[in-house]
C-alpha cells in the first residue's frame, strides 16, 4: 500500500510541475551569487524542474543507502540464526549420545549389581 501512495504522490509532483512549466513559462527570477559574483537569471520552469531532479536523485540515493543498510542486517539476522539452528542442532546430538552413555552405564551398574548379589 505504501508503495502506491509514494508512486501516486511523485506522479503528483511530476503533473504538478509540468503544470508550472506549462502555465508560468515567463515568470523569471534572479539569484544572485556572491561567490561567483554574478547574477543568475533563471525561467521559473526550469528552477522547478532542477529543483524536482535533483531532490528526486536524492531521495533515491537515500532510499538506496537505506536499503543497503537494511539488507546487511537482514542478511547477518539470517546468519546468526542459521548459526544458532546449527548449534541447536549439535546440543541436541551431544544431549542424545550423554543420554546413550547414561543408558548404558546405567545398565552396566545393574549388570554389576546383580552380579555381585
């Protein structure tokens, strides 16, 4: 469902700006630099479609050191559990072959019990 809602709200945001590009193409504005010196006149419509890019860019950048991040974890939960599986395997076998040595010990006890009677 979340997926659907982000992908209805960037197709809203693309409409809307070619909205502003279609309807506002002669509406400029000046940035002034002071490291350059200069002044930057910009079309209102192309501001808005560099600012759309490159915050597009970076939330896909981000998304993507988030899912990095995510599949590390997942992949070392994956790990550790496979680890603990196998060492639930290995107590179980170690437990059954104490259990047989306790058998037969055991038995051996009674054999000598009823030997020495």
């Amino acid at each position: 469902m979340k997926k659907y809602l982000y992908l209805f709200i960037c197709i809203v945001t693309l409409l809307l700006i070619v909205f502003l590009i279609v309807l506002l193409p002669d509406v400029n504005f000046r940035i002034y630099t002071p490291y350059i010196k200069k002044s930057l006149t910009f079309n209102l419509s192309q501001y808005s479609l560099l600012l759309f890019t490159l915050s597009y860019v970076s939330a896909l950048f981000f998304s993507m050191l988030y899912l990095l991040k995510r599949n590390s974890l997942i992949s070392s939960y994956e790990k550790r559990y496979e680890k603990m599986s196998v060492n639930k395997d290995e107590n179980e076998h170690q437990v059954r072959i104490l259990e047989n040595k306790v058998k037969t010990l055991e038995a051996a006890l009674k054999q000598a019990l009823d030997k020495n009677k």
